[in-house]
C-alpha cells in the first residue's frame, strides 16, 4: 500500500473518531445554509481589524499575519474561541489590543467560516478551517496513545511501527527506548529533518513539528504508547515531563540539526575548520548578540562560503540549531523562536 493511501487511510479513522464523538448533525447550523464568513468578519472583526485586514492602532493586521496563515491552525482556533490578551508580535511590530472570546457567541460553523475567509482574504492564501477543527479545539478530548498514533504517526512509521525507506523503524529503535525519554519528547514536539541513522540505516525522511498540533498530554500518551509497543517495553512518558523539556526540547533537536548540516565545517565543538575558512562559533560575536537576526540572516542567505538554508531548513529548525549553537561551548546567548526567523526578510 503507498504511503499516500496510508496516510488518507488514518485521517478517514481519525476523522471518524472525532465525528462519532461530537456528531455531525449536532451543529446549529448543519440544517441551514453556511455561514458567510466575510460578513461575520464585517459585522464581529473589521471594528478592530479593519475591513482590509490591516489592523490599526493596538489591534494587529490579519493580512499578511504569519500566525493566522500558519498550517497549524491550533492557535488561531484557539485566539478566536478563548480570546488573547497582553502583547502580541506581529511582522516586528508589538500591538497590545485585547481580543474577546468568541465560543458563547458564534458557533463551531461560524468560527469556522470566518477564518476560512480571513485565511483566503487579501494577500492571505490558506487552507480553510473546518466546524470539526473548532469542535475538537472547544471540547478537548482525550485520545488514547493508540489512537493518536494510528491517526498522526503510522502513515509514515508504519502500523506495526517498522518504518518504509525514508521513515526510520520505531519498534527495537534504540533512541525511542532510551532510558531518558527527553530525545524522543524533542523530535515528536519541534520535528527532525534528516538525514537519521538508526540501526545502521540511514533514513531521509521529515519528521513534521507537534507542537500547536497535539497538546502536551496527546505527545505523553502517544510517546508513552510508542515506547511500549510491538517489541519495545520502555517506561512511559508523563505530561509533565513533555511540559518540562522547554528550551532543552529545542536545543536536542538543534544538536542532530548541527550535527548533520553543520559539524563538517564548524567542527563538533564549534572551533571552525578549513584552516580558516569557516570561522569558529564558539566565542563568536554575531552568535552571542543579544539579538539573533543577524545570525539567523546568515543563515537564512548565506555569506561567503556558508551556503543559505532557506528552503532546506524549516523555520523551527533554524530556531532549533541557532538555539544550540548559542547555548553551547560557553555562548551565552539567549534561546531563538520560530518568530525571530520568520522575521527576518
């Protein structure tokens, strides 16, 4: 079977679950016509917003939001049903505008409809959001590890966890089953890009990020379900300690990233190579700036013979290497955000 219909095959049984538990026909609205987006934006957000998405004044634009674009649509759900308050980071500029929450006023189609259509609106060019997105956002459910993994994770790793060509095996995989769960909680949290050798074998494929996608009880359970699966019988893994991993969890994901894309020219521990011709990390000024923008351009455009990862290295994956980078060989600069690299141009 392709991956390709492995993959259609888990999302049918995940949306299955979710619609066996929340009903199709239990929306207020799924008798009559669909909600018009633009006009619950006119009459609900353009106040704040502005009709054009711009923003104005402590309310941020829409247009151009990188936030309300992203592919994981956790947080604008989330900003929509519960409302946000206190400083918020948009395109380098800080707006301080609070939002209300929304979930006792519009329904699961109307918040859908309405960032459906700030999604697509003016220079915003997203995948819509459907009324079962919102209803699992507004009421939480607690799926199994099992479930979890047959939805999420077995299209690429396989049913009985043993991995194809570009997906390493997970059943006997010496980093799944490691005392310290800390690496696995790393990569299911922020994601890997390869390459990755287990067991000898060297596999290529991308390991997308969780984080905003499953909470920290959801990578517990199927981190916990995965370790004591087919042959493996490791120990399970709490929600606590995938809260409690923070920056370390970026900071193990940057190690493999600098190991893989890095080490050749700036050695193991950050001294430089080529006689000269890549400069030492460790110690280095640009590294340990206060702010990372200018290392993260470097990264992004390349200078000189460093070569520009844009394209080949996510966002988060540049946050991750950059974060170890300037935590390692006595750099004492500050952890790096997804954000920090999205805004740099």
């Amino acid at each position: 079977m392709s991956r390709r219909a492995s993959s259609a095959i888990a999302f049918a049984i995940f949306a299955a679950v979710v619609a066996t538990i929340y009903g199709r026909g239990a929306s207020p609205t799924a008798a009559a016509a669909s909600p018009d987006g633009s006009a619950i934006f006119a009459s609900k957000c353009a106040a704040c917003h502005q009709a054009n998405g711009a923003g104005a004044g402590p309310y941020p634009p829409l247009a151009g939001n990188a936030d309300v674009t992203s592919a994981d649509t956790a947080t604008a759900i989330a900003t929509v049903l519960n409302g946000r308050s206190g400083p918020i980071h948009v395109n380098g500029k800080t707006f301080s505008g609070a939002m209300p929450a929304w979930k006792d006023q519009l329904s699961n189609d109307d918040i859908a409809a309405v960032l459906t259509y700030v999604r697509s609106a003016w220079t915003n060019k997203a995948a819509a959001v459907t009324a079962d997105q919102v209803a699992v956002a507004r009421n939480p459910v607690a799926f199994s590890g099992r479930q979890i993994f047959a939805a999420k994770c077995a299209a690429c790793h396989q049913a009985s966890g043993q991995g194809s060509s570009a997906y390493p095996p997970l059943s006997g995989n010496p980093d799944v089953v490691a005392a310290d769960p800390k690496g696995m909680i790393a990569t299911i949290v922020n994601g890997r890009s390869g390459p990755l050798v287990v067991n000898g074998t060297t596999y290529n494929g991308k390991m997308p990020t969780w984080k905003g996608q499953l909470s920290n009880a959801d990578i517990a359970a199927v981190a916990t379900y995965v370790r004591s699966a087919w042959t493996n019988k490791a120990s399970g893994v709490t929600e606590q300690q995938v809260a409690a991993a923070g920056a370390p969890v970026l900071t193990a994901v940057g190690a493999s990233i600098y190991s893989a894309k890095c080490v050749a020219c700036h050695g193991a521990n950050g001294q430089g190579g080529g006689r000269g011709a890549f400069p030492a990390l460790a110690g280095d000024a640009l590294v340990n700036a206060a702010s990372p923008a200018g290392m993260a351009a470097v990264i992004e455009h390349g200078r000189s013979m460093m070569p520009s990862w844009k394209g080949q290295l996510s966002p988060g994956d540049i946050a991750a290497v950059m974060t170890f980078v300037r935590s390692s060989w006595g750099n004492k600069g500050g952890p790096v955000t997804e954000q920090d690299v999205d805004a740099v141009k």
